[in-house]
C-alpha cells in the first residue's frame, strides 16, 4: 500500500483527501488573524498511546518590527496551547528560525521566560515568507518534562528521551568547536548511562559560513566518532549539516541532538536507499541517510537533510532548482520506503534554499504535491554550493510488534 502511494506522489499526484484522511498523522491548520500567524499542525496518537505532536508556526511579516511579530508568534502559540488539547501535551523541543540572530536573539531569550522549560534552539535561518521568526514545537501528552545538565525530557515505559539544543563555544576554530560540543555531549550522556554510538538518534550542526567552516566540522566530527568506536563498518548517526548562526558570532558551530536511553539495538535501523544514494562516507563525510525507530505501537523515521544526488555521490541537475526538487523528493521517498513508510506519514519538513530568489517556484511545487504537510522554508545554503535545496523529515507511523515496549 505504501509503495503505492509513494509511486502516485513522485509521479507528481497531489495526495487525495480520501488518503489523508487514512493517515494515523492526522493534520490541521488553525489561523490567527489578530496576530497574522498561521499555524500548521500534525497530531498522532495510537490506540491508547502516547500523543505526538509537531507544529509549525508562520507569521506574515506585515508587523515590520522583529518584537512585535515576536510577541504576536508567542500569543498565537499561547492560545494554540490553551485551547484544550487530548492528552494535555507537553512542550518537548522547540527551533525557532531567525532572520538575524545577532540583534533578534536577546529578545527572544528574554520572551522564554514566560514559558515552560525546554530544550530551545535558535538559529539564524531566515523565513522565506518574509517574516523575521518562524517556529517549529515538538509536543508529547501526558509527559513531565526535565531539564538537568543541557539535557532536556522525559521518560516513559522504561525510555528515555533526552533532548538537547542550541549547543555552542564561543572561542576556538569550527574543528575544535564540533571537537569540544560533541565531547561534552559525550559526557552528558555518559552521566545518564547512555553514548553517542549506542543511544544518538539524530544531530544537527549548524555552521555558520558553511561553505568555508563545513569541513573544520566535518574533520572534528569524524575524528570524535572513530574514538568512540564509529566507522563506515558500523555506523553512524542521522544528520543535517547546514548554514546557520548563533547570535554570538564567535560561535561557529551549533549542536541540536536527540538520543533515547533504554533502547535494544534492535529498535534503531539505519536507512541508505543505496538505489538512489551512496554511503557518506564515500565522500568523507560522517552521518546516515536516516534512521527509523521502532517501539511497540510506532515507528518514527528521522530523515537527514537530503538532496539531489545519485548512488556515485555525485549532484544532479546542476542549475535547475525545479529538477533538483524532483530528484530529492524521489531520494527521499526511497528512504521512506525501505523504512515501511510513505510521504502519508510525514508529520513535518523542513525545506533549505541556497537561493531566496527559488523560494516561490518551490513553494509551489511542494503545496501542490504536499499541501498539508506541516513545513518550514529556510534560506540555508547546503554543504556543495552546487545543491540549492535541501529538505528533512520526520515520520510518525503505528506499528505492531510486540518485542518492543511502547513508546
């Protein structure tokens, strides 16, 4: 069944209503036109289980001051939160996305402090629809969030998921930076009985300049991992590399990262879809494709930034944002489907562009083809300045297996 409608969506089918409506990722939108700010939202819960949330926040831009569409955001986001949702949510980990982090982040920072602890990254990211702030929240019911040394979460049904965001070092080269981010992440863990090899799901490096500091990066990291023991006859850790700032300058590299204690290897399945993408390591890079995580009643697929590419490594239609788009959907679907999931099950995207001026031709092309979709549109050049797009997803699907506990 999924097969199929994968093949419908690449074909360029916009989905039905009748196939979104068999969704367990079930998706709405709410708006608030006494703030400008729309709200696009994918729920999941299974039969009796926990409830997930991902929602995206968009305002319009037409509040010209960054502290007005700022409060204008959080408001919306406060009567979104208040209007009594099943399973009580609580919030887990937010991102909001900036135009310019240095003169907007203090601000922000000091609006934090009106809500509920959690794991909160922001990244200069500018909005492509104009606004100066955008945000994605990531929700689960029924759960009692903590905070302790940098990481963030909750545990439930013998799990643990531990979150962290917005890590930085503000001195030091992009190398030592990653180096130093990723051994104090290390160590986070380790007070918690985890590692990086065995309990890491998913990173993000935000770097800011990528084009000159991605590989200081990309040497640091690679570096880290062969000392815990992580290699291309291993494996690695699912990951979007990209262009983003802290509002200290100084910062060159910032650190997202999810990871769950008091799960079996079994549960983590590494995702290459080695017909249309080769392995990473093949070009010297450290990180997998994607990544599916399997619990009792659901599977969630972490889908690492992905491009157009083919399984030699190389970029594919050089030039053309309207061809790369197509390949990178077509990448991604493959992943999705040696995963057992399809684009129905998408709960979120993020969409990256090198090039602001492609933002109204592929915003076209992905509201035709993913209308409901929660999504964010980011200006964020990719690491070969030759990809002008760049998307990643999560998927939220039920499962049945009962030699895992539920999640």
């Amino acid at each position: 069944m999924n097969r199929e409608k994968n093949k419908k969506i690449q074909a360029g089918t916009t989905p039905s209503p009748s196939l979104l409506e068999r969704r367990g990722v079930r998706l709405s939108q709410k708006t608030f036109p006494a703030y400008g700010v729309k709200a696009e939202i994918a729920a999941f819960q299974p039969q009796g289980g926990t409830a997930e949330y991902h929602i995206m926040l968009h305002g319009d831009g037409d509040a010209v001051r960054y502290e007005d569409q700022l409060i204008n955001l959080h408001k919306a986001y406060g009567e979104l939160l208040s209007a009594g949702w099943p399973a009580n949510p609580t919030p887990v980990m937010k991102r909001y996305f900036l135009s310019d982090a240095a003169n907007q982040t203090e601000a922000l920072e000091k609006e934090l402090e009106r809500f509920p602890a959690c794991a909160v990254s922001i990244v200069q990211q500018p909005p492509l629809d104009g606004s100066k702030i955008a945000l994605w929240v990531y929700l689960v019911g029924g759960v009692e969030f903590k905070e302790k040394d940098g990481l963030s979460g909750f545990s439930r049904n013998g799990y643990h998921h531990y979150w962290t965001a917005g890590r930085s070092i503000a001195s030091g080269s992009p190398a030592s930076q990653t180096r130093e981010l990723l051994e104090d992440y290390g160590k986070a863990l380790a007070r918690r009985g985890c590692t990086i090899a065995e309990n890491c799901v998913r990173t993000w490096f935000f770097v800011q300049n990528v084009d000159v500091n991605y590989a200081g990066m990309v040497k640091a990291r690679k570096e880290n991992f062969m000392e815990q023991g992580l290699t291309e006859q291993t494996h690695y850790i699912a990951s979007t590399g990209i262009e983003g700032r802290a509002g200290n300058p100084a910062a060159h590299v910032l650190l997202d990262a999810y990871a769950v204690g008091g799960i079996q290897k079994e549960q983590v399945n590494y995702l290459y879809a080695l017909t249309h993408l080769n392995r990473t390591c093949e070009y010297g890079v450290t990180f997998e494709r994607g990544v599916s995580m399997e619990y009792g009643d659901r599977k969630q697929l972490y889908i690492s930034g992905t491009a157009s590419i083919d399984n030699k490594g190389l970029v594919l239609h050089v030039g053309d944002v309207v061809a790369q788009t197509r390949r990178m959907w077509e990448n991604v679907g493959k992943l999705l489907e040696e995963g057992g999931a399809g684009f129905e099950d998408v709960a979120q995207m993020i969409v990256y562009l090198r090039d602001a001026s492609d933002y109204p031709v592929v915003k076209k092309m992905f509201d035709e083809q993913f209308p409901d979709i929660p999504k964010q549109y980011v200006l964020a050049p990719v690491c070969r300045p030759a990809w002008l797009i760049e998307m990643e997803c999560i998927t939220l699907k039920e499962n049945r297996e009962e030699r895992f506990g539920n999640y």
